[in-house]
C-alpha cells in the first residue's frame, strides 16, 4: 500500500463536542485538571489529568452552550469526565475533539471558547 502526500495532512478527532446548555449548567469538571489545549484545525486538543486505575474506563465528553451573542461570538464548554473508579493513581490522557460545529451560524469568522477550568486565555478558532 501507498500514501498519498494529501494523506498525511489529514488530521482525525476522537469525538464531537455536545452542545446542550442544560447538561452543561448539570456537570461538573471537579474531578479532572486541564493541562492543556492545543487547536489544529478544526481539532481541539485537550491533555488532562485525573485520578484512576487507568484511562481505558475514563469516560470524557465536551459540552458546549449554545453560541452566545457578543461580538465575536463565545461558547462556554466544559470538559466532563465520567470515572467511577477509586483509585490513585494520577492518569493523564489526551483526547481531541472535531469543534467544527460549534462555529457560529452568523457568517462570523471567529468564535471565543471559554473552557471551564483552563486557566489560559480563551480559544479563539477561527
């Protein structure tokens, strides 16, 4: 088998964010520390760090309110982590996510992403 040069550009994301304001209002980020965020693209990447036996039962959504309006517009999301296990030892994971939903439907170029418990600026994807 062959690549094509054009192959190895292609960027996949692990999942697509929610956008849902009442299960973002219902969630909550505690259990999870947000080391990092990286955008390539249309991918948003977020390394974390939480408490676990391992990473394979960590359950990891992003929700997202719906567009705000404000010049530009902003999102609110939030990183919720679903992890049942008691254990301690500290996982760190990474997981991406395809955002390109979460553009603003106004034509606007540009859309701020405040994410709960990042402690940098926002992101601004355009």
């Amino acid at each position: 088998m062959s690549c094509n040069k054009e192959d190895s550009n292609i960027i996949t994301c692990d999942k697509e964010p929610i956008i849902n304001n009442q299960l973002l209002i219902n969630s909550t980020n505690d259990n999870l520390v947000i080391n990092k965020i990286e955008l390539v693209n249309d991918c948003l990447k977020i390394n974390f760090s939480s408490a676990g036996c391992n990473d394979d039962s960590m359950e990891v959504e992003l929700i997202s309110s719906s567009i705000m309006e404000s010049k530009p517009p902003q999102r609110r999301l939030r990183l919720f982590l679903n992890n049942n296990e008691n254990c301690e030892a500290l996982i760190t994971k990474e997981i991406s996510f395809n955002i390109s939903n979460l553009k603003s439907t106004n034509n606007e170029q540009e859309v701020i992403l405040n994410i709960d418990g990042y402690s940098n600026n926002p992101v601004l994807y355009n």
